[in-house]
C-alpha cells in the first residue's frame, strides 16, 4: 500500500529523528566509558579541553566569519578570546548559552584549575573539588528532576563518575547549540562608504 507523500515524509523524518537521538545517547556513553580509563587529572584536562573547543566553535559559528585563516580574536596567546574564562563570559553575554549554563562551566574550570595547581593531593574527594560537583549536581539533576539517572556499570559511582555523567551531559548540550545557531551577517558598508 503506497502512503501519502507526506505520510511517508513524517515517517522518515521520525526515524531519522530516532536515529539521531539514539547516536547521542551512544555519544554520551562512549564519552563516559572513554574517560573512566583516564586518571582524575587526565579526564578532568581532557573534558575541559573539549569543552574549551566546543565553546570555540559555538562562537566560530555565530560570529561573523573572517576571511583570514588567523582569527585574531582566538588564534594567539594574547588574545581577547583565548582562554576557557573568557570564551565561558563571552558565549553568556552574546545570549549563546544561558546565566546558570556559564556558572556550572566557571565550575568545571575551577576544578580543572585545582587539578592543575595541586599536583600531588589532588583528586575528585578532594574537599573543594567534591564540594564544586555537588554543586554541579544540584544545578544540573536536581533542577532538571532526573531521577532516573542510568547507572551502568558503575559509571556514575563516586564524586568523578558524576563528574563524567555531568561534563558529558555538558558537552552534549553545547553540541546542540552549536547545531541550532543563527550565523551573524556582515553588516552593509556604512553610508559614508556608499559610491566607492
């Protein structure tokens, strides 16, 4: 029996959608599994990278883009952009991500900088490292009701299982900004600039 061309159309387009949501629920796994093989430090390091370069992106894909392949904004160490803290302020204060999601990253890049600064005594039950996820557990969990945290295979156990669980439910998000951002246009030459 032959459907209707947009019976058909709904179709496909559920499957697809199914299908994408499926391979994000796979993404986020892979990505907790991946980092319970790392030390504390390296998955800390790692997770915050990825999100350093998510943010990068998310600004790349909003801004007006530039024709030079150095973007000065980002691309050297002294500049505006370069850095977690600013890329975090910046995506807030474009309306990129919102107040609480820039908070809960200024979170993450304090525990990676306790990582970093505290070579020796540093680990996720550490006193002020424990206590920045739990806040993150309040933000995220907590306010989102999620009762049913999938617990496989121990994942989420202990302070850094819920730290994984967290950053990837972090990094799946900026993933999904980044999908449904508007590109800023140039704008038109000014009017003194009108004739050349």
């Amino acid at each position: 029996m032959m459907l209707p061309v947009h019976v058909e159309e709904q179709k496909n387009n559920s499957k697809a959608k199914s299908k994408k949501s499926k391979d994000s629920n796979w993404e986020l796994h892979f990505l907790i599994e991946q980092f319970q093989k790392e030390s504390d430090r390296a998955a800390v390091i790692l997770i915050t990278s990825i999100l350093d370069e998510l943010l990068l992106k998310l600004l790349k894909c909003f801004l007006v883009p530039i024709s030079s392949s150095e973007d000065n904004l980002f691309d050297n160490a002294n500049s505006p952009l370069s850095n977690f803290s600013s890329k975090i302020d910046i995506s807030f204060r474009l309306g990129l991500i919102s107040n609480k999601f820039s908070r809960d990253l200024h979170l993450i890049r304090k525990i990676r900088n306790s990582f970093a600064h505290d070579i020796f005594n540093c680990n996720f039950e550490n006193g002020a490292v424990k206590s920045r996820i739990d806040e993150l557990e309040k933000s995220i969990i907590h306010s989102q009701k999620i009762d049913n945290i999938p617990r496989q295979d121990d994942l989420l156990k202990g302070s850094r299982g819920m730290f994984l669980y967290l950053a990837g439910f972090m990094i799946w998000q900026i993933k999904k900004n980044i999908n449904n951002i508007n590109e800023l246009s140039s704008c038109l030459p000014e009017s003194l600039y009108i004739g050349e």
